[in-house]
C-alpha cells in the first residue's frame, strides 16, 4: 500500500460538525466548531484552523494473515452515506510501550488485550481508519477516525469503552475524544 498522508484540520469550516470534545487522558485540544479530513501531500487547509494533525495511512502493524482477513471481509469503507456521525480519537503511548519489541507490543496488543477479536463484531456497522503520526513528529503516536450510523452510537461507545479498559490502554499517556456529526444530519 502507498502511504497516505491525511490531516485532520479542526477550525471554523468543514463538513463535519464538532459536538464534544473530551480529555480521556491527559491534555486536550481546543474545541472548534468544525472539522475537514484532508488527504494526500497537496490538500489545501483551510485559511484558518485552530489545530491540525497529521497521520499516515500505511502497511498495518500487529496484525497477522488471518486477522487481516478478517478484517477484510467486515470492514466497510469510509463515506458511507448513512455514516453520520464520526469519532477522531488521537493517542499518544508511553516510551514504555516504545521501549517494548515489536513482539512485545504485538503480544499486549492482541494476545493479552484482545484488540483486533474484541473490534470485528462491530464491523462493520463501525467504519475506521489508523493513521500513524510518531514518525512525522506529531503529538500523537495514532489517529483513529471511526465513522458510524446514528443507530449505532450505542455500540461505538460500548466498544471504546472496552478497549480502554485493556493492558494496551495503560500504555495510553495522552488521548482526546473528538465526536463529530456530518452537516445536514442530527
């Protein structure tokens, strides 16, 4: 796969509309009333932003042949229609977790914390996205972009808040939740 370079530009225009933004862990980022997704090196931001972070889409890290089969069979893409409502969800981990092997992570990631098997029954009703920000320098290590019916707002939160409560997320030193509704939607 080619890399994506994609930034989340939050400001005063956009189609996605900002209705919470909460500190999860650690600092937040300041609430705007807007958010664009802009993708690739040429997107143009807006003239005026408050905040913009910037993450790859690239090869996927901790996942095996078969969970990315998995994956493949129930992911659905991005831009669905009735996708309205959105989560940006950035997160930056500990220099322990850096510290640890690949192995290791890999180890915490899935054998112990359960992350890919604790996500698939929510696919794919729940659309997402990885971009990794670490090696731009970036204030956080992930950028996850989720994307969801209304209906299925419920599930979203059920399966974040099990995901926070993982050997993985003790690594977690900073992470805000950015929730979003697309324009003309409620």
């Amino acid at each position: 796969m080619r890399p994506i370079l994609v930034t989340f530009a939050g400001g005063a225009s956009g189609p996605w509309r900002t209705w919470r933004v909460d500190a999860v862990i650690g600092e937040t980022l300041p609430v705007t009333e807007r958010l664009v997704v802009l993708e690739g090196e040429g997107a143009r931001s807006p003239a005026k932003v408050d905040w913009a972070l910037r993450g790859v889409v690239s090869n996927e890290r901790y996942v095996n042949g078969a969970e990315r089969a998995a994956l493949e069979v129930r992911q659905a893409g991005l831009g669905r229609p009735e996708a309205t409502c959105a989560a940006l969800i950035p997160v930056k981990k500990s220099e322990a977790w850096w510290g640890l092997t690949q192995e290791a992570r890999r180890e915490i990631f899935e054998e112990r914390s359960h992350h890919i098997a604790t996500s698939l029954p929510y696919l794919p009703a729940i659309a997402r996205r990885l971009h990794h920000g670490r090696d731009l320098g970036e204030p956080f290590d992930f950028l996850t972009w989720f994307e969801y019916a209304p209906e299925h707002a419920e599930a979203f939160e059920e399966l974040v808040g099990t995901l926070r409560e993982t050997e993985e997320w003790t690594y977690v030193e900073r992470e805000v939740d950015v929730r979003l509704i697309r324009d003309g939607y409620h």
